[in-house]
C-alpha cells in the first residue's frame, strides 16, 4: 500500500486506496519533481504540440 495520499479522477475526493470508493481509479495529485536536466522535456512539449494540433 502507498504511503502518499491519491486523488480520485472521477469525484476529486482524497483516499489512500488506488481505487475510489466511487470506482474511479486514484492517481497522485503530485507534480513530477522538477530537474533543470529534463532529458524527456523535449518530447514532452513535441508531444503536448502535436495534441494541441489536433
């Protein structure tokens, strides 16, 4: 069982279950920790672009 607390997807309600008691799947609410390093960083805003295309 994780230690951090999660936040459902579907009601935005806090648990530390990964899964809501309203069904929903539970994800971090956490940002990734930032590093001036960011060897992905340039895939991630190619990828962010191309989603912004359509």
């Amino acid at each position: 069982m994780s230690s951090r607390i999660l936040k459902c997807v579907d009601c935005g309600s806090y648990t530390l279950k990964k899964e809501c008691a309203c069904g929903g799947s539970a994800v971090t609410p956490h940002p990734p920790r930032f590093s001036p390093e960011d060897r992905y960083g340039k895939y991630r805003r190619q990828l962010k672009a191309l989603a912004k295309e359509g």
